[in-house]
C-alpha cells in the first residue's frame, strides 16, 4: 500500500473518550516529549448531548488528580456523602432501608463523586492538548501487525507505524472485530433511561438504588447549580418499555417517572436530554492480540447496576500505562507480548469478577419472586450490622481493593 | 544455519557454542523456546539500569537514562539486552562467541534501528585490543565458561577506573539443580535440555572472591526468584538459584 505519509509514532489510541483521553496523557507526563502518543476519533468534536452522568469512585478520582485534571472537574463534582438501597415493589408506599453506607473510604475522603459526562470529557481533551497528544479527527480504517510494528491505517489516508494499537473505541469496537476477539456475554434484553431531574429538596449528597422488580432505579445526586437541586436517574425498565417511556411526551413521562422517584425530594421535574440505553454484559475473550490492547468498553461492557463501568475503563488505563511506563523507561518494547501479557493478567481476571458479580446482583434483584426478596433483605439486613464486610464493599467498590497500578493510589508514574 | 566460526580461546567451550547456534533463529520469538529469557528480561534490565543510574548519577525515569555511557554486553546472544540498554542511550558493544547469534543480533537491530557494536568474539580478544567501558555486563555467561578466574579477570581489565561490573549466574546448591536443571528444562520444558550444566554453576562466594581477586569491589548481591502464582520474575533475598551481583572499580 502506497500512502501520502508513513508516521513513526508510539503508541496509537482509537477513540478519544474518558479511557483513550486518559491514557494519553498518562503516557505523554510519565514519558515526555520525546514519546509520541496519538489518538484518532472520528467524533473528536463532540456535540455534548451526552445525559449520563458518572460516579467517579475514590480510586478513579485520585487518577484525575495525579493527571492533574481533577481541579476542573471539582467545582461540579457532588461527592456522595451516603448511599441507601431498597428493595420493594412499585405500589409500595413505604421503601424500607436495609443497608446504609457512610459514603467514606478514608476520613475527609469520599467514596464517589458524581459528574456529569460532558464537562469531564471537555476537561480531558483540554489536558491532552495543553499534554501535546496529536489529536486526529478520523478513524482507523484498517491494520496490520507485523513483528516489530504496527501498520496503522487511517481514513484521512496517513499510515502510522506504531508500536501498539490501543481500541479505546467503544462497545463495539470495529477494531476489536478486525483483530477477531470474540466477546461472550449476554444481553439482559433492559435498557436504562438516563436523564437529568430537578427536584425541590436538597439531596445532602444522598445516593439511591431502589430495586423495583423490572430493574434497578437509582437517584444520584449531581452539584447543585444555577437551576437548582438536581440528581441524576438511571431508570432500568426491560427494553421495550424502556423505548415507550423515552418516546413519551413530558407529561406521560412526568408521570411514570413520578411514580418510581417518590414524594422525598418534593416537586420534581425531568429536564435536558432522555435516552435509553441498551444492557449487556460482555468481555473480549482476550484483551491482547498481536501489537493490539483493549480498554474501557472495548474490553468489557458490565450491568451499570453497581455503577462501575467507566472506573472499570480507568482501572484498564492505570495498568495498561503503568505496563508501557515501566517497559520504555527499561528501553524495552512497550508493544511486546511481554508488556501486553502483563496488562492482560492484571486485568482479565478483576474484570471477570465484576462482571459476575453485577450479573449475580441483577439477577437476584429483577424479579417479583417474594421469598428471593425475603432472603436479600436478610442478606443485606446481616451485611449492614457488620461494619468490617461493609467496609470490605466500600473499598472493593471503590477500586481500592486488590493490587493497585500506581495511578489508582495517587502516585504518579 | 551457517556453520559457526569458532575462535579458539581457552575460555570457551566448543559443546556450548555449538548448543546456542542451534536456538539463534529463535532469540527474538517471546512466544518460542527463549520466552523466559523474555521474561526474565525486565527484571535484569531493572536491575542494571538501576545499578548504573545510581553509580553514574542518573535519572532513571528518562527515557535517556544510560546516555553516553560505553557498555559491553558479554554473551549478548541474540541481542536480547543489548538493544534496550542501546535504546535508554548507552553505546553498546555486543559480544558473543557463537557467530550464527551475532547474525541474529545485527539483523535485528538493523531491523530496530538501532546501532550497536556486535562482534563475534570473546572477552579476551576484547581485552587484548585495549577495550575499556563504564559498564561491563556478564548476564547468565559465567555459567557457560571454561575458566571462571581468567573471564573475570580479562573482564576486570575492561572497567574503566570509576566503571562497574554486573554478572548475573546461577548457584550451585541442591536446590538450583532441583529447579533451573529438572524444573526448567525437563519438567517446565522452558530451556532446551542440555542449556545448563549444573557443575560448572558458581556460589556468590566463588564469584564474589574471584571479582575482588581482580580489583572489584561487590558493592550489591540480590538474587532473582520466580514467582509461579504472578508468573513473573522478582527481585528477592534468596540466591539459592538465580543472582546477581554488582561489583565496582575504584575511580
């Protein structure tokens, strides 16, 4: 193939979201100017009607900080200052509390932030410039690894010749399919409405997970801000009806919202863009083939009813960046099996074990049967007198269990 | 595979050369028969370029670490070592007696861009031609010698005054038979059989006074251990099998 350019270059990223973005500058600061880092996205310029919202655990927050983009984001982060899960039927007026957690890991140290997906991608992008990462509006179009590099074509018609490809291209990553890594997995046949609610009481930092029987419906808090209280909802329906609540006008879903939100926090009204997406539960059987890593959905896609899916995304960056670090500053090939193995063993297995785990919790909470419920209520009941096992789920769920690549604990590379 | 040319040296021995003309071809394959070299690498590369940023003053997280130093990689084999430290700066001298290794090596830094100084020979010939150099490696070589005390003390000859010395090898105990000869080659099938010869494997107090014997100072010993649950190689107290030991010359 004969092209207009042939670029030596690093490490080439496909997809400039909260992992690829990350990555890129995890590399530029531990490693410098003289190692050159590229991410492609067709949709480098993003129109910013993204509704979801994300809870950036501890582990994940400290990340940020050390690539020194957490201080744009703080402003409109709204720590969780506590987290309560129910379990009851539509038509139930009262929603007893079985579990409870100080949303602390450390003191002074909350176990989550939420914030709003928009403004934390605007602040990576600014860090990945200001970082000199060569940001290219266009896809890859094809690749071909030969033993030493990577021939990486893109469809603005230039060639890279990079060390590694790093898919960071989403869900259905059209390079993870090129590369021929299945995925298994299954489709839970829900879909989540995400959207935005003002509501007229204070939230205190409170997050919800009401588990209705079609799915869980939680309420997670966002910053207050010029129009007032708001939370963001993650609104699990099976998919079908999921689609028949979006498509309703403001009134009908007014309405259904209504009845599963509650009366706690007063008035409340559904505001900006509502979608729904689609639920799965998939993992590449590899996340390495040859000159190739997987990270963030492109690697795994997992039920969001533990909310841990983009700080899955940035657990996969810590340790894939910690692997390249620690291999270029030995001079060796931050592309070769070796490192790569290395990122695969340090997360395939974590990841398996989340995917599981959210799998089990949404099997055992979407369903009308009573006597399940009855024996989750006693399992939860036991779980919250026991403040060693609570603590154990507050650290595991924020990503402080476990050996921890460097960036998770706050240490720069 | 061309027949080797085998430069007749009394520190050589003739069986061993013949044994790693015939793995040459697969030295740079991590998933072939070299792949625990693969694996062992990051762990010996750490340890040099730590040894040697912390005598010649260097950062070690640049990407530059080693710059301007002029280094000699003892039975550089395929090229394993030589290019990385190549890579982080150092002026590399690759050394080994077994010519089919030294094509390897020079196709494949050519195919890296790098360049490095490969040369069939040994440390004599090196030490004769007046060769002096800040770092002088000899990683898993002292196991395969004939004459233990004359390689380190043509060695010895080549550290310029302030330079360093670093040799890695394998004990001689109950246990590095039990595990780098059975396990290793027979049981894991990790190194072709016939790679080690367990009584020509040297005790850190052989090699330690044979290195003072010539002029070093041991300023560092650490031995190098498998960690079957993580598959990995890591740094560890115990020398039993795998070590490594660091040695300086007065400035």
């Amino acid at each position: 193939m004969t092209t207009a350019t042939n670029t030596r270059t690093d490490i080439l990223i496909a997809g400039a979201g909260f992992a690829g973005l990350a990555l890129a500058i995890a590399l530029k600061q531990a490693l410098g100017a003289s190692f050159a880092v590229v991410v492609a996205d067709p949709a480098l310029a993003r129109s910013g009607d993204d509704p979801r919202a994300s809870a950036i655990v501890a582990a994940a927050r400290r990340l940020f900080e050390t690539l020194g983009v957490w201080h744009e984001i703080a402003p409109r982060a709204q720590p969780i200052l506590d987290m309560a899960v129910t379990d009851s039927r539509l038509n139930d007026a009262m929603r007893p509390t079985f579990l409870t957690f100080d949303g602390e890991v450390a003191p002074d140290e909350p176990f989550a932030h939420m914030v709003e997906n928009d403004p934390l991608l605007k602040a990576l992008l600014a860090k990945a410039r200001a970082e000199n990462v060569t940001l290219l509006n266009t896809a890859v179009a094809d690749f071909a690894a030969a033993p030493d590099r990577i021939a990486v074509h893109l469809r603005d018609g230039t060639t890279h010749a990079a060390r590694l490809l790093v898919a960071a291209d989403g869900a259905r990553s059209s390079i993870r399919e090129r590369a021929g890594i299945a995925t298994h997995g299954w489709d839970y046949a829900q879909s989540s409405i995400v959207t935005t609610v003002r509501h007229e009481r204070d939230h205190h930092g409170r997050a919800e997970e009401h588990f209705l029987p079609a799915g869980p419906f939680a309420i997670l808090p966002l910053k207050r801000d010029a129009t007032g209280h708001r939370s963001s909802i993650v609104w699990t329906e099976a998919s079908a009806e999921a689609e028949r609540i979006v498509a309703l006008d403001d009134a009908g879903f007014h309405a259904e919202l209504e009845k599963r939100f509650g009366l706690r926090l007063g008035e409340i009204e559904a505001v900006g863009p509502r979608r729904a997406f689609p639920l799965g539960l998939s993992v590449a059987r590899s996340f390495v083939a040859e000159r190739i890593a997987l990270i963030g959905d492109a690697a795994h896609v997992i039920h969001p009813i533990a909310g841990q899916g983009l700080n899955m995304g940035l657990k996969d960056v810590a340790a894939l960046a910690e692997a390249i670090v620690d291999a270029a500053r030995l001079g060796l090939d931050p592309g070769s099996p070796v490192t790569l193995d290395r990122y695969q063993r340090w997360r395939r297995f974590d990841t398996m074990v989340m995917g599981v785990a959210t799998d089990g919790l949404n099997r055992l909470f979407s369903n009308h049967s009573d006597a399940l419920r009855l024996a989750r209520d006693v399992g939860l009941g036991l779980v919250d007198r026991l403040p060693a096992l609570k603590q154990l789920f507050i650290r595991e769920a924020a990503g402080l269990a476990g050996e921890v690549p460097k960036l998770l604990r706050g240490e720069a590379l | 595979m061309s027949a080797p040319t085998m430069p007749d040296s009394p520190t050589v021995d003739a069986a061993e050369v013949a044994r790693f003309e015939r793995l040459a071809a697969t030295w740079w394959d991590p998933r072939g028969k070299m792949g625990v070299l693969h694996k062992f690498n990051p762990v010996r590369l750490g340890l040099i370029k730590e040894a040697a940023c912390r005598r010649f003053g260097r950062d070690p997280k640049r990407l530059d670490s080693l710059a301007g130093l002029r280094l000699l990689d003892i039975g550089c084999g395929g090229g394993l070592l030589s290019e990385p430290l190549a890579r982080l700066g150092a002026a590399v001298v690759g050394a080994d007696p077994a010519a089919a290794n030294i094509a390897v090596a020079q196709q494949h830094a050519a195919q890296s861009g790098l360049a490095i100084d490969y040369r069939v020979g040994t440390a004599e010939a090196l030490a004769d031609a007046g060769e002096r150099f800040d770092i002088v490696l000899a990683m898993e070589v002292v196991e395969h010698v004939a004459d233990l005390s004359l390689f380190v003390k043509r060695c010895a000859e080549m550290v310029k005054p302030g330079g360093m010395m670093i040799v890695a090898t394998l004990n001689r105990t109950f246990k590095s038979f039990a595990l780098a000869i059975v396990g290793a080659e027979y049981v894991l099938g990790w190194l072709p059989r016939g790679t080690h010869q367990w009584d020509k494997f040297v005790t850190p107090n052989e090699l330690e006074a044979t290195l003072e014997r010539h002029g070093l100072k041991v300023v560092d010993e650490t031995g190098v251990v498998y960690n079957l649950i993580a598959d990995r190689w890591q740094i560890s107290t115990d020398m039993d099998v795998n070590y490594v030991v660091t040695a300086e010359k007065a400035p």
